[in-house]
C-alpha cells in the first residue's frame, strides 16, 4: 500500500528549480535589452544562449546569441513563481504538465508580472517559465557517481504535481479541451 506524501516526507513533490526564458530572435541591443529586463524580474545575472542552427529566412547564423535564461533556486524560485501565477490569473491547462510533474506556461508582456514598471527605454518582452519537479531522492539517477535506477515510487506523476500546485500556489488548473 502506498504511503500518503503527509506521512514520508520522501514523497512530497518539490521544486527542483525555476527557468526564465526569453527568446528575442536576434543579437545585439534588442538582447541586451531583453537580459536587462530579465535581470530586473529575477535579481539575477541573465546568460546568454545561442543559436543551434542557421535559419536563412529570419538571418540567424549558427552560434548567434538570440536568447536569454535565468536559473532560478532557493528561496528566490517560490517567489518569483508566485507573480509569475498571479500574471496568468493563477490558471494553468492541465496539458502544460508533461509525464513526469514538471509543468511550463508562458507570459505574453513581461509588465504583466507584479510590481514591474514599464520603462520605455527597455520596452516590453514575452517569456517562458518552466518548472522543474520531483520528489527528494530523485537525484540519484542523475548523478555522477553511484548513479542508479529511481523506482517507481519515486517518480512524480502528473496527479501529483496538479495536487502540490494546487495546494501550494491556489492555481486553478483546467482540463485540456
């Protein structure tokens, strides 16, 4: 029989880590303009991404910066996913959860985040948020060494990260139609 997550505390879902994209399509003052913007939002130093491949119809060459990310953990992580919430109404589609709890939505206008100003100069951008889950211990298919199998209780289902998300944020997350 399993055990309620109330019980073990090795099986509570957690937030492994918050990721802040946004994605500008070209170099030079609109990026840095955009790592502004998110260094703002976050409190932290943005990095940084470049293209994968050359796509001719939009002149993006191959090793171009044309996006920008943030890693978000601690403390700063449950923070700023609240205002991110509170930009989107608090409501999330049961299909922006994959297979193992993690879970990603995207803001339209960064200004829609709680307490941020318009600042003309910087304008306005659009990014993704993406939530990484998992329950303690799930590391250990992930490390270096003494790496091993994670059973299958050990796993975060997509229930499960509905429920934590629901209880620990008050989201209202929708069925996909």
């Amino acid at each position: 029989m399993a055990e309620r997550p109330e019980q073990n505390p090795m099986r509570r879902p957690r937030i492994e880590k918050v990721t802040v994209n946004i994605s500008v399509g070209k170099s030079g003052e609109p990026l840095q303009r955009a790592m502004q913007v998110l260094e703002q939002i976050t409190g932290q130093k943005s990095c940084p991404r470049k293209a994968k491949k050359a796509i001719r119809d939009f002149q993006i060459q191959k090793g171009e910066p044309i996006a920008c990310v943030v890693t978000l953990r601690g403390a700063n992580k449950e923070a700023f996913l609240k205002r991110a919430l509170e930009a989107v109404g608090n409501r999330l589609s049961a299909s922006a959860f994959d297979g193992r709890g993690n879970f990603a939505f995207g803001i339209k206008e960064h200004i829609e985040l709680p307490g941020t100003k318009y600042e003309p100069r910087l304008g306005i951008f659009g990014m993704n948020v993406c939530v990484s889950m998992a329950k303690p211990g799930y590391h250990v298919g992930r490390r270096r060494r003494a790496r091993c199998k994670v059973g299958a209780g050990q796993v975060l289902t997509n229930e499960e990260a509905v429920q934590f998300v629901r209880e620990t944020f008050g989201v209202d997350v929708t069925e996909a139609s």
